[in-house]
C-alpha cells in the first residue's frame, strides 16, 4: 500500500516529532511510504521556549524523510500537495494537535481532494488542543470535517470527535510507547550518583511545565507527603508557563530543601538518568487526551501517578501499574505517593509494566491504520 505521511521530524524536537518519526520507520518497514517533513514550524513569536529545534547528540531522524514544508511559505504547501498528488497514495496522514495549522493542512488537503482520490487520515493527539476556546472548537471541526478516517488515543476523545464532525470512521489504539530511548539500563544508586543525588526517596515531574499538567497541586501535595515519610520532588523541564506562580508556591509551602527544580530542555542522551534515578513519577494533569510522557515513564518501567482523565484509566492499572486519583486533588496525590513507599514494591510494579509492553506497540497502530483500506 502506497502512504504518504505529513508532520514534523529532525531537527524539530518534542513528542510530536518523535511520534511521526517513529510512525514513519514502521509504516515503511512494510508499505511503501513517503514522509513530508517540515523546514520550519512557528515564527519564533509564537514559540513559548527557547528553541523548537534539536540540540541533543542523540535524536531520532529517518534519512528519506523530505522537508519540504514551511509553515509560513504557501508555496511549500502547494509543493507538498503536488507531491502527494504525483503519489497517488491510498492513504495521506496528517497528525491534528494544535489549530496552527489549520491554513497549511486545508490548502493541501483542498487541493489533495480536488486532484486525487487519496483519503485523509487525522491521527488527532488533540481533537481540540489544550486549553481550547470558542475559536479553537471551531477551527479544529472545520479541519477535521475534511478528513475521511481517524484515529485517536482514547475513548473520550472518539466520543469528542464524534460531537465535534459527526464523522464515524474513528479507530482508538492506544497511545504507543517511546522505548527507543531506553537504550541501556542504569542502576538507580549509579543514576542519583551521576545526578548529585543521596539515596532517598525520589519522585519526578518531567517534560515541558504548561498550565494543564497541573504541576501546583503536586507542589501543594508535596507538604502532606512530607508529614508522613521524606521525599525528594525532582521538577525537570523548560517552564513554558507559570514559572513565577510554580517557584512562590514552593516558597510558601515551605518545601524548597525538598525539590530540585532543573529548568531547561533536558536532551534525549541525558533523560534516561532522571527516570532511573526516581522511584515514581507524578503526572497530574488537570486536562488531557493522552500522554507521550506516560508511555514514556513506562518505557523505562517506573510507575506513575495521574489523573482519571484522557487515556490514562486505559492505560495505568491502579495499584498494579501506577495509581489514579482524581484531579486537582493534592490529598490524592498525596495519599497515592504514601500508598505506593508503604505498601507497595516498586520492582513488582516495574515488572508488571515490562510484562504489558505489547499492549502498547506500533504494531497496533499500524494494523489500526492498514484496516481504513481494505
């Protein structure tokens, strides 16, 4: 089967680019598959780090991908929809996750339509992004009432989708894992040497800080974990938001000899150190679909805590995989933290993770995507 697929790639970094680059490196293992990447995404205003672009040694990049596409150059987009056209796929993908795009996917896609009988599959990572107003309900069902197929990671969002376009022809797998960055094991007493770290109880907030991962309800559990047994909360990710709010809470809590905050984009080659140096890790979102972060923390077999929303309950068995509680709730991260040192064996639970590693394989996304062409 002939598949064209669109999305950022190498030198773009971020879970979105690994998804596609990964998505790419098993479509064309067994069909034959054209990758048109991106030369540029976001004019730097719109950027809320420092930098969209690749600065570790090791990063993921498939040499074939093509980046033909810049975000602010119409005339990449009618070259990619050209190429598309001359290609004439059985199938193009296009990853939905943010309203930014809009104008380039619906200029290809007219164009696409109207020169070929292709159909548009929308991988939707967000059916509607996050934080979402009037405005981005109604970009976002304009979009996706083009597309011919979906997947999506869970449930809920099949049912969103649903109300969104009226559209039906919606496949939900599961979010699949990043293991490629898992490349070699490490003792935790050699991770915490390495990171400056003691031998202590140690739980870990990782990735991007933005409002809806909820990292102040953590910060507000940490008080109420510590009345009961002492932790260290490593925060370690570029703060994209609320930055000030996140560091005057600790103060006010009275917490500051207890966390470690490590502000910045943490490269791929340095990220296996801070997973293996913890013991847990805490994912509180207060508003989510899935999570590359949780597939992430489970590639390298730690269990986490999170919120009851999104894909989450789908995929964490409570007290067997990690432990679920409802959001915006400090007591229940809390009392889950306490629940996990006291009664449970963190080994055990690693193991039980590595044993439901095939429930998240790519092999699962790439039937779900081979089955919308008979």
């Amino acid at each position: 089967m002939k598949i064209d697929l669109i999305g950022p790639s190498y030198p773009f970094r971020g879970g979105i680019s690994y998804y596609t680059t990964l998505l790419f490196k098993h479509l064309k293992a067994k069909h034959q598959t054209h990758f048109y990447g991106f030369r540029r995404q976001y004019p730097r205003f719109l950027f809320p780090g420092k930098t969209d672009r690749e600065e570790s040694g090791f990063y993921l990049r498939e040499e074939e991908s093509q980046p033909l596409l810049d975000a602010l150059n119409p005339l990449t987009w009618l070259k990619a929809a050209k190429h598309i056209i001359r290609d004439r796929p059985a199938l193009t993908i296009f990853p939905w996750w943010i309203m930014y795009w809009a104008p380039q996917y619906l200029t290809m896609i007219f164009l696409i339509k109207i020169f070929s009988k292709t159909k548009i599959l929308f991988i939707c990572h967000n059916v509607v992004e996050h934080e979402a107003n009037f405005l981005k309900t109604v970009v976002s069902r304009f979009v996706l009432s083009q597309g011919d197929c979906f997947i999506v990671h869970s449930g809920q969002e099949k049912e969103n989708l649903k109300a969104l376009t009226g559209k039906s022809r919606i496949t939900v797998t599961l979010h699949p894992t990043y293991d490629v960055f898992n490349t070699a094991a490490m003792p935790k007493t050699s991770a915490r040497e390495k990171l400056g770290l003691s031998d202590e109880k140690i739980i870990l907030f990782f990735g991007f800080v933005r409002r809806y991962k909820g990292l102040p309800y953590l910060i507000e559990a940490l008080p109420l974990i510590l009345a009961r047994l002492k932790v260290r909360l490593l925060i370690v990710g570029e703060f994209w938001q609320d930055k000030k709010r996140c560091l005057h809470l600790i103060r006010k809590m009275g917490v500051e000899q207890h966390v470690t905050v490590i502000d910045r984009y943490v490269p791929n080659e340095d990220m296996p150190g801070y997973f293996y140096a913890s013991d847990l890790v805490i994912l509180p979102y207060t508003s989510v679909t899935g999570s590359g972060l949780l597939q992430l923390a489970y590639a390298f077999g730690r269990p986490v805590v999170t919120t009851t929303i999104g894909d989450f309950p789908e995929i964490v068995a409570d007290k067997k995989t990690g432990f679920l509680v409802a959001p915006r709730s400090a007591k229940g991260i809390a009392d889950a933290v306490v629940d996990f040192y006291e009664n449970h064996d963190g080994e055990e639970m690693s193991a039980r993770i590595k044993k439901e590693h095939d429930r998240f394989s790519w092999d699962h996304l790439i039937r779900a995507i081979e089955g919308f062409v008979p």
